[in-house]
C-alpha cells in the first residue's frame, strides 16, 4: 500500500528542525462526515489554520485539532464573508507564517469550488500546495438519493454544470444539455430552477423527462422532491426547498423511488421524500 504525501519538514543551516508553511486543499465531501477521506481526517487533526467553506458538514470541523486557527470563508450565494481575492490571500499569509493550512471545501476542490483559482494563487505565489480531492455532491448526493448517474438502459453520459456563474448569467451550453439519454447534473441551480427548465425544454428536452432536487443531501435533513423537467419548477417551490441543493435531470430518476435506500429517519431526523 502506498503512503500519503508527508507534510513536508525542512532543516535550516544551523541544523534546526523547522516547518514549512503548505496548502492543503481539501474536499470535504457532500456532508455526511463519513464520507470524508482518511487523508483529509489526518490533515484536520494536524493542521495549524482551517479555512472552511459553509459547506462543509455538521461533525467535520469536529476532526480540527485544538487549538487550531479556525477561519469561516463563507461562500454563499450573495453571502460571502470573505470574498475570494481575500480568501486566496489569506491562505497565502497564513503558509508563509509557516503554518500547515487546510483549505477545507464543501465537496471536491477541484468541482465548482473554486479550488484552481486558489491553486493558481499559490503557484504564482511559490507556496507548496496539495489537492486533496473528495467526493463531489454529484456522486455522492446521487447515491444517497437512489438515482444512478449512469444506466445501461437509461443514460450513457452524464454532465455536470453550475447554475452559478462567476458573473452571475445564466449563458449555458443548452444544446449540449439537452441532449437525449443523458443525465444533467446542476450545482448551485435552485434559484434559477424554471429557467433552467424553460430554457432545457426550448432547447429540445422533453418536458417529461424525470427531474429531482435534493436538498441537504446525504445528512439527516436530506429530502428529495421528484417529478419532470416541466413540474419541478412547482413542485419544489411547493416543498420551500433551500440550497444547498442538487438539481438532477434524466430518465435514471425514474429509478429514486425503486432504489432509495438512505433512511433519514435512522439519521436522528424524519425521512422525507416528496414524489409526482
């Protein structure tokens, strides 16, 4: 079995041991804390600053060792306690305080978060980075939700996209995502939910096609609404869903209600799944 990356060490001329300042950006994954990696449990209990995103689940930041520098980035849609200039900044200062930095996102790093703009940042600046990827809600909120992304009988391909540019637009590829047989895959959508739909339907999906939006998914809050790409407009805004929310849209919905699985109830919380 290999070995992880060790968090690297240096000796000064006099021949004292001291410690090099390094990034770690780190997936957090989807929210379940179970669903973190090994690697990214060993770095929080090492760590000397943790700079987190809102989306990093309830009982991760339990892992931090104490003692640790906890800084809260933000990152809501329009809530950002720290916008991201500041935040690449920031994890610059802390590295060359000499700290071991855990950039802590929501997810996977690398996956709409924003972790290559940050990467970049710390390359020009010449400081030692690691990307540590997770699992990104698109795999693992599926999951818990009982829809397959793929399916021999149902979709060949599948394409993740955000419902949230960096200039706020909504300027997608919408004859690529409309295309048949395959399943669609939208972070950060749920404010432009009817646009999305309207403008899927206009580009030549079929209004009936099977759609779901999962809310909080695999934590205890999870919920998960289904019905079609014309109705889940509706529906959800019926159920006053709340982000963070994943947006899936394709046929393999069709199987949530055969093979959900993930009983929220068992998680300390009502299980609770609103079907068409």
């Amino acid at each position: 079995m290999s070995k992880s990356p060790p968090i690297l060490q240096r000796f000064d001329p006099a021949g004292e041991r001291r410690r090099v300042g390094r990034v770690f950006l780190v997936g957090a994954g989807p929210g379940d804390p179970e669903l973190l990696t090994l690697r990214a449990a060993r770095l929080l209990a090492q760590a000397d600053a943790v700079v987190y995103d809102h989306l990093v689940g309830s009982g991760i930041l339990e892992l931090v060792r104490k003692g640790a520098e906890l800084v809260y980035a933000g990152k809501e849609k329009c809530r950002h306690t720290l916008p991201q200039d500041e935040i690449n900044a920031l994890i610059v200062r802390l590295a060359r305080q000499g700290k071991q930095v855990v950039r802590l996102k929501g997810g996977d790093p690398f996956i709409f978060g924003r972790g290559g703009e940050e990467a970049e940042t710390l390359a020009e600046e010449g400081i030692d980075f690691e990307i540590v990827p997770g699992i990104t809600a698109a795999s693992g909120v599926s999951c818990y939700a009982g829809i397959p992304l793929t399916h021999r009988d149902y979709a060949q391909s599948c394409v993740f996209a955000t419902g949230h540019l960096k200039d706020d637009s909504l300027n997608l590829d919408w004859d690529n995502l409309a295309r048949p047989r395959q399943t669609v895959v939208i972070y950060m959508g749920l404010g432009a939910l009817p646009e999305i739909s309207r403008q899927l339907i206009a580009h030549g999906r079929m209004p009936d096609v099977p759609a779901a939006v999962v809310e909080q998914g695999t934590t205890h809050s999870q919920r998960v609404v289904t019905g079609t790409l014309a109705s889940i407009p509706e529906r959800v805004a019926e159920q006053a869903l709340k982000s963070p929310c994943l947006i899936i849209i394709g046929e393999v919905v069709a199987l949530q209600q055969k093979l959900q699985w993930f009983d929220a109830g068992a998680q300390e919380a009502p299980k609770r799944a609103v079907s068409a």
